[in-house]
C-alpha cells in the first residue's frame, strides 16, 4: 500500500499534451462510430478541435492525419 498525492484537478483534453489528445480522440471516435452509449454526446467537431495540431506534431506518422480525414469524412457524409 501506498499513498498516492493528490495535485489538484487535471487539465481539460484540450489543454493536454499531443500524445494524450491523439489517444483520446482515437478511442472517442471508435465508441462513437460503434454506436457506443459512452459516446452519446460526442461530435465530429469535438473530435477534430481535440485532434488540432496533432498530426504536425508527428509528420512522419501517417496515422494521425489519416485518423483527422476519417473523422472528416464521417462528417461529410453523417451531416453531423
């Protein structure tokens, strides 16, 4: 056992560092595109602010810009 400090209230997603923002926004896109209760409220629009800047942050990944034009397309074709 052993005691965990406590340093306050974490920061909002959108305050966060890349690595966490890109983590997140990928599993909030999956929950929503599966139709998951957890992802009730979620928008393309969130996704794509919390997904701002990240894909220059990792210019030699594709991943990261091909997870923003997956996002962009569901919202094209969702009209959400």
């Amino acid at each position: 056992e052993w005691t965990v400090p406590y340093e306050g209230a974490s920061k909002p997603l959108e305050q966060s560092g890349t690595a966490l923002r890109l983590a997140a926004t990928a599993s909030a896109f999956s929950e929503w595109l599966a139709g998951s209760p957890f992802a009730a409220e979620v928008t393309a629009d969130q996704l794509l602010g919390y997904l701002a800047g990240v894909p220059e942050v990792y210019p030699a990944d594709p991943r990261p810009k091909q997870l923003e034009w997956m996002i962009r397309q569901v919202k094209s074709l969702s009209g959400r």
